[in-house]
C-alpha cells in the first residue's frame, strides 16, 4: 500500500516494486489528487485494486484519466477494470486499513496522521515517511503502535536504525543525526537577511518538494527530525546531537556507551531506505548504487551554528514541553514557509515567528485524540498568520 503515490517518496518506492516483482506487489495506492494523469498511469500499470484521491472534486478527471491511459495502452474499450475509487478528506484513512502487509505512509504535512492511526489499529507495518505522523502526534501513535510496527523511511532516521541493531538499547549513549546544512550552510544569520526563495529551494545535496526544502535551509526540518528520532527511539533530547555533514553520505550515527560509534554511510539516494522500510530488516539487493570504495573520499562533520539556525534548538524545546507544542512548531512553520515562499516573509522571520507562536500557545494538555492535535494546529495556523500580517504591515 502506498500512501502518496505521485510524490518523491512514492514513485521512488515504485520504482523498488517494479525492479522486484517477485518480492512486492501493491494492492492500492492514493495521492492527493493534484496529479491524477500520473495516478492514473501508477494504478494500471501496477493493477491495484484500489485507488484514494484525497481531493474529491478529482474523481471525474481521475476516471478520465484511466479512459486516457487505457487507450495509451492500447486496451479495447471495457478491456480494462478500473480500480475502486476512495475520494475525499478520509480517503488516505480509509485505504490504510486495506489488507495488506505494510503502508508505506508518504502523505505530506499533519493529513498523514489519521491514516498512520488506521494502519497501526488495522495491525499494518507501518512504513513511516510522514514526519508529522510523529511529530504532531506522537503521544496518540505511541500508545496504540506495538514493537517493531513502526519502520522509519527518512535516510537519517533508517540510518539510525540500522546502527541500533549493533548494541543493546540500554548501551546507546547518544544519536547523532547529520544534516547536509540547506542551501544556506556555512552563512551567519548577518548574511541570511535579504535571501531569496529562488536562493533557499537551490538544495545542494537533495531533490526535494519546495516545503521540504525550504525546511532544510531553515534547519526546521532537522528539528522535526529530532522530535521524530525522540519518538521512535525513546531517546532523550538530551541526548540527541545534530552536526552538519555537506556530503550527506553519513546518514547518522549512534554512540555507545563504551566509546563506539556506529555509522551508516551510502550515496544520497532514497531508494536504499525506501527499500529497506519495504521488508524491513531484509535488504533488497542492488536498491541503489553503494559508496565507491575504490576512490578517496573526504567527509566533514561540523558543529550546528545555533545563532544562524535556531530552529533544532527550538524543535528540542517544543518537545521537551509536549502538550501539543511539537505540532504547534509544525504547523506555525508550515505557514511561515507559505509566506516565505509568496513574498510575504523574510526568511529570519520563518523561525523566529514560530519561536513567537510557540511563546504565546494555550497551555493544551497532551494529546489523547486527533481532533485535540487539529485544535492546536489551527489556533497555531491563526496565530502564524496574526503575526505574518503584522511583520508586513
């Protein structure tokens, strides 16, 4: 089952079923809906049985999207079954209690978090690419997901698993999650006052979605990391470092109590972690090309600057507080990002108006429910855009 079909992470899992057939086959697949020509291709080409639209005015450009394709395929008309169709906001939740084995779960934003909940309720290894499954709703997935039903997909977080394996987790010292630095590594927070969007989606390392890439200039994206690592680890954040590793080839690493470190080290390339999350902890021979040991490499690990990017500092704040904060932080940036990326925000001001927004939250118990988790996000959301319009006046 995969959730996010049309984006990054799903069609490079398609990629992994297709290159091994005898091993994965997928029974449904969703996406938003903002793509249904590509939807539409995904579904008959790997002959699911169901297919989610989360957006349900798409349904009648999606049905028309399996008529185009079938053609293009050369099928007679009535030669083909159209899958069954979910539309609309419980679609993706919906598809995640469909039988099968793992959902691979890479819906973007805190929309993943209900169809996490299904899956793990449904008994489904959940294959996780959604942080905001964890970070929003940390407290709700913990309590009802059982050892080992939680598979991490992000290259740092399938690197720290791995590395746990070599030790007891009563002899892990420390995590250490390494971030490539963005677009802007290596500036001073003098030189990041007048950057562009142009300037913050040029990733020097990763080919992303917009979002996630403006994440990774501002640092926010390693901070949510940090909460998601706490959450699926049961790490303290004490003991959670972050350094800056340009190369983005050491993945992370994890140190044990007796003075090793353990790292996990490939190309920047996602199919490897994709593919392990698929058949977790079975490896998929050749997922992606290895390090080329024949060469000489340089590889530099450097401290975070926390006056230039503050924002993992912060992410360790959100959680070590709870209550709702992590998915306040999460949900104040993501309109931070929008403002940023439409002109209406300098990109300091990203950061520092969730630190406002965080500073001035409602004192929310924890979580016990979705909709207590959606109630911070749009008092959050409100608030972000109380403050946004003020730094435009």
């Amino acid at each position: 089952m995969l959730l996010g079909s049309t984006g990054s992470i799903g069609t490079q899992a398609i990629d992994i079923v297709r290159a091994n057939p005898d091993r994965f086959r997928v029974v449904a697949i969703g996406a938003g809906g903002g793509n249904v020509e590509l939807l539409a291709a995904q579904a008959l080409a790997l002959e699911v049985e169901a297919v989610g639209v989360a957006k349900a005015s798409a349904v009648q450009d999606l049905q028309l999207a399996f008529y185009a394709e079938a053609a293009k395929r050369g099928y007679a008309q009535g030669g083909f079954k159209i899958p069954k169709i979910l539309a609309g906001p419980q679609a993706m939740t919906e598809l995640a209690e469909w039988p099968c084995d793992v959902v691979l779960n890479g819906v973007v934003g805190s929309l993943g978090l209900a169809p996490t909940l299904a899956a793990v309720r449904a008994g489904r290894i959940v294959a996780l690419a959604n942080k905001e499954s964890l970070v929003a709703g940390g407290p709700l997935v913990r309590a009802i997901a059982k050892p080992g039903q939680l598979v991490p997909v992000d290259s740092e977080h399938s690197a720290l698993a791995q590395c746990l394996l070599g030790g007891a987790r009563e002899e892990v010292r420390r995590l250490v999650l390494t971030a490539s630095g963005g677009a802007f590594r290596g500036r001073r927070r003098s030189e990041l006052e007048n950057v562009t969007v142009e300037e913050a989606l040029k990733h020097p390392t990763w080919d992303m979605g917009p979002v996630v890439t403006i994440n990774s200039a501002t640092l926010v994206n390693k901070g949510l990391e940090v909460i998601e690592a706490h959450e699926l680890f049961g790490v303290a954040y004490d003991d959670i470092e972050v350094m800056v590793h340009p190369q983005s080839v050491l993945h992370s690493l994890v140190e044990f109590v007796d003075g090793s470190t353990l790292a996990q080290a490939s190309p920047p390339d996602m199919h490897l972690p994709i593919a392990l999350a698929l058949d977790w902890p079975h490896r998929v021979r050749a997922a992606a090309a290895p390090v080329d040991w024949t060469q000489a490499h340089n590889w530099e690990l450097r401290p975070l600057d926390r006056e230039a990017f503050p924002a993992v500092d912060l992410a360790k704040a959100a959680g070590r507080a709870g209550r709702c904060r992590p998915a306040i932080y999460n949900a104040a940036n993501e309109e931070c990002v929008a403002a940023f990326s439409q002109g209406r925000l300098p990109f300091l001001a990203i950061v520092d108006t969730v630190a406002e927004v965080l500073a001035g939250a409602p004192d929310y118990a924890e979580p016990g429910t979705v909709e207590d988790v959606l109630t911070a996000e749009v008092w959050a959301r409100a608030r972000a855009n109380e403050l946004i319009a003020e730094k435009g006046a």
